[in-house]
C-alpha cells in the first residue's frame, strides 16, 4: 500500500487544562472541583490524532511555542503516528492553552488562548505544497487565522471538510462554498444562522437548508445523543438523520465532535465507495464510544 497521506489536518494544537466538578460554575461563582489533569488538544490535534488512531495515515500544519508544552506536544505526536513535518515550534511565541471545566454529567465549558496557532499562515499552505497535492481529505476548523484556512482550501483538490469551531457569527460566503463538507454542532448552527436554537431534528433540517442557502455545498450538523442531520446543495430540500448509537453512561463529552470529524476524515479517504450516511453513522459510532471515557484525545479509539 502506497505511504502517501491520506488525512491533512491544518489547524490547531491547544494543551489542555481541565478541573472536573460535580457542576459547572454560575457567573461569578468559585467550585470546589474533585480531579485536575492536563490533556493534549485543540481541534486540528485532536481531529488528526482521531483519525491516526483509527488507522489513517495523517499529517498535521500546525504551530507551536517554544516552550515545554510545544515540546511535549511534538513529541506526543509522534507517538500517535502523526507526520509532524509541518508543526513548528516558533520563538517567542507561547503554545496554545484551554482552560476546561467538566461537571459530572459530562458537561463542559472551554475558554482557549491560542496563542502560536495565531502564526499558522497563508504562507504554510505553501511550504506543504507537497501534503497538499497527495492527500486524499483535508480537515480545517476555526481556532487558527481564517485567511490561512481559506487559502489551503483553495489548494485543496480532494475532499475537504471544514469543522465551523468555533462558531463565527459573520461567516465569509467563500469559507462555506470552498468546502465540500461543512461540519457544526447545534450552538454553531444557531450562531450562524441566527435563529434562536437547533434542538430537535426538524430545527436541524431548517440550519442545514439555511446554511446551504449561505454558500454550502453539504451541510453536517451534529446533534449528541440524536446523531446528525445532512443535507446537499444538489439535492434541494431533502436531509437525512442519522442516530447516534445509544450510551448508557456519559463521562466526558470533551473532543467529541473532534472524534466525529476524525472519522469522518477516516472513513472518507479509506472508503471512498461507501454512501456518506454510511460515513456518518460510523463517525457516530466513534463520538459514542468517546464521550464513555475522561479526556480529549486520550478517549478517542483506536482501530
């Protein structure tokens, strides 16, 4: 089998600082938490280690800082099989940080400082021209500058899915139409549409029309527990959902929609004949097995 990339993510790498707590905090309010731990993420790591783990061979673009948290992620990386050409460690620059709260429900609210992913350019879609020309799917999210996504989708010749995290409420019309796949979750979908939530399976079909009147070519919305709606430009009116498979006990909901797009990307790139209903519901599977485990990447299955 040939060695070439079939998944590039360009994005970002984020460590991660999580307090777990039997319920998130109020404005203004301090919580005893019972459990800390550090985790390696961000949505471009997180994506690309997801589909590492599931068996695709996969590159990531991406910045660091020159600091023990870029050197540790460098590292981890590699550990997880992940082509690392591409992910600098710059000077002077700090690696990127989120603070995540998890209650005991599974839960969580994140705030990130993204510090070195701000640096991630027009300019590296240049310098990976080569992972650019062999990939089979590109994976893009929100939490690097823009203009650099939309450059590397303009390169792009494969399949490429945009992950809209997190959500812009003034999404350029070209961010939505250069992607083949455009990928949200229910809060995303609402910010970008405006309407006032994305609930129920008929307000998901309403988002996905919306968004495929803004410039989207396929639409993804994932729904937790219910699973995902779909829907294509090139089939007007007519969305497909697909359930999620059931969980008894949810742990840690962290980095689930990541391992969503994870898989996707996978079973994308490996099985191209497959219909994408069937692409999805295998991304659900994924999701599923996720959030029954703590942690971000450290929850994400392997094949």
């Amino acid at each position: 089998m040939s060695e070439e990339i079939e998944v590039l993510v360009f994005g970002s790498a984020i460590i991660d600082f999580i307090c777990y707590t039997p319920r998130l905090p109020k404005a203004g309010e301090t919580l005893h938490g019972h459990k800390f731990q550090t985790g390696y993420g961000g949505k471009g790591a997180n994506q690309c280690v997801a589909a590492a783990r599931l068996g695709s061979r996969t590159a990531l673009v991406a910045k660091l800082g020159d600091d023990s948290f870029g050197s540790d992620y460098l590292r981890q990386l590699r550990e997880e099989n992940v082509n690392v050409s591409h992910v600098q460690q710059l000077t002077g620059q700090s690696t990127g940080i989120a603070q995540i709260a998890v209650s005991d429900d599974g839960e969580n609210n994140i705030i990130i400082v993204v510090g070195a992913n701000n640096q991630l350019s027009a300019d590296d879609v240049f310098f990976a021209k080569a992972l650019f020309g062999e990939a089979m799917v590109l994976v893009c999210q929100l939490e690097t500058p823009v203009a650099a996504t939309l450059q590397a989708l303009r390169c792009f010749k494969g399949v490429s899915i945009v992950n809209a995290a997190p959500a812009m409420e003034q999404t350029p019309r070209e961010l939505l139409e250069l992607a083949n796949i455009f990928c949200v979750n229910e809060s995303e979908a609402a910010m970008m549409t405006g309407v006032a939530s994305v609930s129920s399976i008929k307000e998901a079909n309403d988002a996905c029309k919306r968004l495929i009147e803004m410039g989207a070519n396929t639409v993804i919305l994932t729904l937790g527990p219910l699973g995902a709606v779909w829907g294509a430009k090139d089939s007007p009116g007519k969305f497909q959902h697909v359930p999620a498979p059931h969980v008894n006990k949810v742990v840690d909901t962290t980095g689930a929609g990541d391992a969503f797009i994870g898989a996707l990307a996978h079973n994308l790139a490996r099985f191209p004949d497959r219909t994408l209903d069937a692409h999805i519901a295998a991304a659900c599977e994924v999701a599923s097995q996720s959030v029954q485990l703590p942690g971000t990447q450290s929850s994400f299955p392997r094949a």
